[in-house]
C-alpha cells in the first residue's frame, strides 16, 4: 500500500492511506486505513515511529457499497486517530476497545 516513491519520502507521522482488499477465505471485504504513530517509549537505534493498521472487514456482498464510501469512512478513522492512539501507545486493556468500536459502529450506521 505504501509502495509509492511519495509515500517513502514521508515520515510515517505525515502518511495516511487506505486500501480495500478481498479476504476470499471468510468471504469478506476489508477496509485497511495504514497510518504512522510516533513511539512512546523508542529505544535508543530503532525508529521513532511505528507502522500501523485498521482492518475494518464487512461482508463481501457490501463490496459495492464499501468502495463507493470508501473515502468517506477513511476520513472518518483519520478524525478517529488519537482513540486509537491512545490505546496502542499506552497499551491499554482490550476492554477499553468497546467506546471505540461503538463510534465506528455508530458512524457505519449513517451511511
């Protein structure tokens, strides 16, 4: 996803892109967002920033769907970043995963 010269020459911070790929196995479709996170608790010679993914997987007949509002949903989950932030940074308790699932939930439901 990321393969493109531009993106390379960016530090990943700066970098949000998204892709739709066919999970065939388990009949569905996938939303990836891929996003940069600047790490916390960096040890001395290794990166700064950590490479991160959503997956959000819908069923394959919403493949149509899905890419027509494709755009719309990455836009939503680049507002949504400092949730998830939070939550991989301080590795927080899976349970603390509900709110955020909640607003994705919430937000799929209005399109």
């Amino acid at each position: 996803m990321i393969g493109d010269r531009s993106y390379r020459e960016k530090p990943l911070c700066e970098l949000t892109c998204f892709g739709i790929l066919p999970f065939k196995d388990i009949k569905a479709v996938g939303l990836i967002h891929f996003f940069g996170v600047q790490d916390k608790k960096k040890k001395e010679g290794t990166r700064s920033e950590i490479p991160t993914t959503i997956t959000l997987l819908f069923p394959e007949a919403q493949y149509n769907e899905i890419c027509q509002n494709s755009p719309q949903i990455h836009r939503f989950l680049e507002r949504e970043n400092k949730m998830f932030l939070s939550f991989i940074q301080e590795e927080e308790d899976s349970q603390k995963l509900a709110p955020i699932y909640k607003s994705i939930e919430k937000y799929l439901e209005t399109l």
